[in-house]
C-alpha cells in the first residue's frame, strides 16, 4: 500500500470531495461545522467563513442540538438513511437525504456526513401524485356519467316496458291464455334486469355515501356482494361520521369494492371478514378471506392493487396486503384521522423520539485547523 505524506493526503481528499456532486461535512459533538465541501456551499449558498460559526440546529431548525447531541451519544456505526429538509441562507428550504457516520479521533466524537439534494425526486413524486389523483377524479367522473345514464336512459325504457306490459296482463283478454306463462317470464326477467342496473349503478355511483354514510353503505354492498358470490359473510363496521372527508370515504368504499373483487377473481375463498373500525386516531379498513391466499415469492402487484395504493397514498394512508398465518389475504388500510378540523399522524406506530440529522444539509469549504 502506497503512504502518501500527510499534507498531500489532506490535499487530494479536498480536491476529491469539492468535485463531488454530493454535500460533504465533518461537524463536531456540539453540532459545529468543522469541514465542509464546495458542493456544501453551493446548496446553502452560505460562505465557508459563515457556516463554520454555525451549528446544525441553524441549518436544520426542527432538530435542536439536544437532539444532535444524544443521537451522536447513540451512535455506534452508521446512521440509517434520513430525509429531512435544509435551509439557504436566503430562508428557503429544500428536501434532503442525509447518511451519517460516527467519527472518533483522539478521544472526541465527530460525524461525518453526506448529503444529496432530493428536490427533483420530490417533484416528480409529486408530479406522480397529482396525475395520479388526476387519474382517479377522471373516473369517477366517468363513473358518475355512466350511472347517470343507465338510472336515466335504461332504467327509464325498462321501467316502461313494465308497465307496458304489466297493463297488459290486467286486461284478460288482450293475452291468450296459453301465452301468459311467457309474459309472466318476461316481467321476472325485466324484474331482474331492473334490479342489476340499479346495483350497477349503486357500484359506479354510491350515492348512500351521502345518505347513510360509509359504514352503512360497506355493509349492504358486502352483503350484496356475499350473496352474488355464495361466500360466508362477517361485518362488523362501525360508523365513522365526521373524521374522514367525502373523498376519503370514497377512497375506502373503491378499496373495499377492489379488495372484494380481487377475493371474487383469485381466491377461491368460502368466507370473507370486513371490519371498518376507529383505533385511536386512525379509521382502520380490514378485509380478509379464506382463499387460497398469495404464493410464497409472489408479490402481488395487478392493477386492482396498484389503484387500492394510489388510493391510499392519496389519503396518506398505510396500505398492507398480506398473506395470513394459515391461509388466506388481508388487505388493511389506516387512514389518518381529522381532529379538530386537522389530520392526525398515522398511529399504530407511536411516535418515535426525534433523532436529529447529524449535519449539514448543504455543502462546504476548506476546512478549519483544530486549535
């Protein structure tokens, strides 16, 4: 191995870490900059000179040096990657991600850092987002439009074709008697083609969402649903009035039509289990059934799944489908509650301790001398 002398060492890293496209920075234990790269500075916009007066907390304000200071007291290796956001001088913010590493020399603890500017992931994730949300208004708009016309267009001519024909059978000699088995089968059949329209339209356009609300409205079409498809129904779905939004009951009513739709397709299943609960802050939607659940290798990913996630990441949900224990699918949805007109953090997961971001969000300069 070739031992360069210590200056030239020093000197070929500087040189490497300003021609790096990611933020460098080495900042002590309490939180000063003591190294940062060109690229440091050029995110922040601050000058070397500036910055090595600064401390993290400056740069990034939601973390105080309390927490910077016991997460480096924690550290043992590297820091799991972090996203986070830092500040330019001129008060602006912009998303990062930042990886750490501990640093020991001569007895003091020092973090070493990287950090990348993550605002074009950022918007094009939310460019997604918004097409995505576009996507989904597009067809239920859609949907909307073709419920309209089968309750406006094909209710109204079988509606009239009924009664036409139901005027006909109170008129006893207008019908021969030996034709009126074939009218009385007609009247069945139009009787059923009347009652499919109108579940077709229920399904496209569930406008008991409004009337009875999202509980309700689950349950009849689950019940529907168990009846079509001769399966063992179990619902249990409590009323949820007043902590989720029209758009957000929408979204669980579709998932709930996809997650039973896909146990119609796939599963092979004989029961199916709804629960539609609040657990703290949070509506839950838990469907699960007995089929034959999802091979072992195999991640399910066909469209009706994609749409139940971009559903839920729309209500900025957490969205599961797993395989059960023993055999069957759980498809579980935990939405975020409004409480007091605002939307709550997702619970189940109690909310973690604060690790500050160790370090810069922006890049540096030369370094200073330790004194």
């Amino acid at each position: 191995m070739i031992t360069l002398p210590a200056p030239l060492d020093e000197q070929i890293f500087r040189r490497m870490a300003d021609m790096s496209s990611e933020a460098f920075y080495v900042t002590d234990f309490q939180g000063r900059f003591r190294y940062v790269n060109q690229r440091a500075l050029d995110l922040t916009g601050y000058t070397w000179r500036e910055l090595r007066g600064m401390t993290t907390s400056e740069i990034d304000p939601d973390y105080p040096l309390e927490l910077y200071q016991q997460a480096v007291s924690a550290l043992n290796g590297p820091m799991p990657l972090l996203e986070t956001r830092s500040r330019r001088k001129d008060g602006t913010f912009f998303p990062v991600e930042v990886s750490a590493a501990l640093l020991e020399v001569d007895g003091e603890k020092y973090v070493f850092g990287v950090v990348r500017d993550i605002s074009a992931r950022k918007q094009s994730e939310q460019a997604q987002k918004n097409f995505a949300q576009r996507l989904l208004q597009t067809l239920e708009a859609e949907r909307q439009r073709v419920a309209r016309e089968l309750h406006d267009d094909v209710g109204q001519a079988l509606a009239t074709v009924g009664g036409l024909l139901r005027s006909l059978e109170r008129v006893s000699t207008a019908i021969p008697t030996a034709t009126r088995p074939a009218l009385d089968a007609t009247l069945a059949t139009i009787r059923d083609i009347t009652a499919s329209v109108a579940r077709i339209v229920r399904d496209y356009h569930p406008a008991d969402l409004s009337d009875t609300g999202l509980a309700d409205t689950i349950r009849q079409h689950a019940q529907q649903f168990a009846e079509c498809h001769a399966l063992r129904l179990d619902v249990v779905a409590d009323t949820v009035s007043g902590v989720l939004d029209r758009a957000q009951e929408l979204h669980l009513y579709r998932i709930t039509q996809e997650a039973l739709a896909n146990v119609a397709r796939h599963a092979r299943a004989s029961r199916v289990r709804i629960r539609l609960c609040r657990q703290r802050n949070q509506v839950v939607l838990d469907v699960r059934d007995d089929g034959v659940g999802i091979a072992p290798g195999h991640a399910p990913n066909g469209l009706g799944l994609v749409t139940m996630r971009e559903r839920a990441a729309l209500m900025q949900a957490r969205f599961t489908v797993r395989a059960l224990p023993r055999h069957g699918t759980e498809v579980r949805v935990a939405v975020p509650c409004r409480v007091g007109g605002r939307r709550t953090a997702l619970a189940g997961a109690t909310t973690p301790r604060r690790r500050p971001r160790a370090g810069l969000r922006g890049p540096t300069g030369k370094a200073r001398r330790r004194r």
